[in-house]
C-alpha cells in the first residue's frame, strides 16, 4: 500500500504539471532560442523546486487542512488572506480557463473529421466530462493519474521514436534579444504543478519522509519530459511550429501519428486540469465557508464563463497565467516560509532553510519577472 501510494503521489504532482504548458513552449523557444529557453528553465526550475517544498512545509506544520489562501489568513490575518485569495483564484481560474481551450482545440481535431461541430461544442465536452469527474473526489483522482501518467511516458516516446529522422539542426535558433523575456510566464506555467501538494502530502500522510522526496523529483522529471519535449519538437518543425505545437505536427506526421499526439494532449490537459479544478473547489469549501456541491459548481463555472464570452487568446492566457502564478503567488509562499518557523503548530519533515535577505532578494526578482512579463503580455 505505501509504495502504491508513493507512486500515486509521483502521478498526480507529474500528472498536474505536464498540460497546457507543454504544447506552449515550442512555440516560444522558436520565437526566443534555445538557449533562451534553457536558462529559464535552469533558473525557474530551481526557484519552482523550491517553492514546492515551501508549500509542502506550511502544510506539514500546521493542523487544519487549508489550501494557500487560508494559511495566509492563519498567519497573517484576514486582510492578508483576502489578497491571497483573490491572486489564487484569478491564477486558478485563468488555468482551468487553458485548459478549456486547449482541451476544446486538441478534441476538435481529433474527432471532427469523423463527427464534425466545432471547436467551443468539443471544449463543452470536454468540460463536462472533466467536471463530472472531480465531482467524485481525490481518490478517483489518484487512480487516473496513475494509468495516465503511464500512458504519457509510453506515447512521448513512441512521438520521438517516430519523429527522430525529422530533426533538422538548422531549425534550432539560438538567440534572440526580441523575445529575451517571452519565456518567464510561460514556463512557469508549464513546470508549475503547486495546486497537487496538499493532495501529495495526503496521500503519504502515513509515510511523510517521503514526501520531500516525492516533492522534488515529481517536479525533476516533469521538468525534463517537458524540456525534450520542447526542444525535440522544435528540431522537427522549426519556423512551422505552431502556437499549440500540434497541429504544425501535420506537416511532417502521417495522419496516424498525428492522432497519437492529440490523443497525448488530451491526456496531459485532462490530467492537469482534474487535480486544478479539484484545487479550486478546496479553495471554495476550505478558505471560503460554501458548501461542497456549490463549490464544485463555481470550480468549472467562472472559467467556462470565461471562456463563453470570448476569453480564449492562447498565448495571452498561459502567459498571464504563468506570470501570477510563478511571481505574485510565489511570494505568498516565501512570506509564508518566514512566518511558519515561528508559529508552526507541529514538526515537519520538510524544513526549508530561508533567512530575510534570501527571501527578499527571491521576492525582488520575481517582482521584476512579473513586470517583464505583464509588458509582454499587454503590449
């Protein structure tokens, strides 16, 4: 049972990082270098990593079961936790809102050629099915994310297996100052994954000496599959890379292999976008006293509605998105770091050694990312 569980939570962390995120990063690493992209990755890799670890030790350290907003409000106030709470949920929403609109795009092209609709019917669908899903709870959860996980492992190599003849060296640019900044957002939205902690940290509630461990190499081997991935595609279709990386797949695969792929992208956003609208429901019901099956309904509600009145600019949704949540919500967890040490209610096997001038310094630079990246995004 506790290696079944050791697996389960590798699942879900892995699981709920590889979406979205991964179809956006060719595209950008075209536009920016591939040596652009490897220093982010490098860099916001190590500052996600640890993050993550931050946020496993709040939930280590304190009794009651809450998701961001409500240890922000246990530690720092009711006021503070309002703030939290609405940066949360405007990340939160504009996730699930990405994965809509990737879900919908990846279905349609798969299934419209044999039924034909179009692309909003496809994403309804999707999102049904999604929601009706989460509405049975972590452990159905769990289960998916195990098989899946599997099938994501077995079908990335089965795209590079076919796809190796293709690569083309001189389809990697290495650099371009245009694009120095475009990578920030994105990338922190495709390696994020921080919604599945609290759910990793149940699952090895018996066994919590691995949950550090779990923590950091889920998040490794997301962070590699992710970057291959990137960088494979790239070097098979280099100036035709499109903005959702599959469909500029059609002018190098056969038909077969590129239903394969769609079918992989399905798979990676349904995973990712279960554990994200599981993680917004908690945030309702937990940190904001409604209900369960009125949280449920407001998990799926708001971004849908989104996503109805027109909110679907791929690019401008991740990148906002990534932005919000790699900077603004990565310092409520460094604050919270500082302030746990002092009014922790129980021990943790997770203890994360941050003083102010790391913290701070930590802060600025993911203040000065955010900047940079909203100028991208609105300009």
């Amino acid at each position: 049972m506790e290696k079944s569980n050791i697996f389960q939570s590798l699942s879900v962390l892995v699981g709920t990082i590889i979406g979205v995120g991964l179809f956006t990063l060719p595209y950008i690493t075209v536009r920016s270098g591939v040596w652009t992209m490897l220093f982010y990755f490098l860099l916001l890799s190590a500052v996600t990593i640890l993050i993550k670890l931050i946020y496993g030790e709040i939930v280590l350290r304190t009794k009651d079961i809450h998701r961001l907003p409500g240890y922000v409000g246990k530690y720092y106030g009711p006021r503070h936790k309002k703030v939290a709470l609405i940066i949360v949920l405007i990340a939160v929403n504009l996730s699930i809102l990405a994965y809509i609109i990737f879900g919908g795009i990846f279905l349609h092209q798969l299934l419209s050629p044999a039924f034909g609709g179009d692309v909003f019917a496809y994403a309804t669908i999707l999102f049904i099915i999604e929601a009706l899903i989460v509405f049975f709870g972590l452990k159905l959860i769990a289960s998916v994310e195990f098989a899946m996980m599997a099938f994501l492992f077995l079908v990335i190599g089965l795209i590079i297996w076919r796809g190796w003849g293709e690569i083309n060296i001189s389809n990697y640019h290495l650099f371009d100052w245009q694009y120095a900044i475009l990578p920030y957002g994105p990338i922190f939205f495709a390696i994020d994954g921080g919604a599945a902690i609290p759910e990793v940290c149940k699952l090895l509630a018996n066994k919590k000496a691995d949950i550090k461990s779990a923590i950091f190499w889920g998040t490794f081997i997301s962070v590699i599959i992710t970057l291959i991935f990137a960088v494979f595609i790239i070097g098979i279709t280099g100036n035709n890379t499109s903005p959702d990386t599959l469909s500029g797949l059609s002018f190098i695969f056969n038909n077969g292999v590129i239903k394969i792929t769609l079918v992989f992208g399905l798979l990676a956003i349904f995973t990712s976008l279960l554990i994200t609208m599981q993680s917004a429901r908690e945030i309702y019901r937990w940190d904001m006293g409604i209900n369960n099956n009125l949280s449920w309904l407001l998990a799926g509600a708001i971004p849908y509605f989104l996503y109805v009145i027109g909110f679907n600019n791929t690019t401008k949704v991740v990148g906002l998105a990534g932005a919000i949540i790699g900077s603004l919500i990565g310092i409520i967890y460094i604050l919270l770091a500082l302030s746990i040490k002092k009014k922790a209610e129980q021990k943790s096997i997770i203890k994360n050694k941050i003083n102010k001038g790391v913290a701070y310094g930590l802060a600025l630079f993911l203040i000065l990312g955010l900047i940079c990246e909203l100028w991208e995004v609105f300009n």
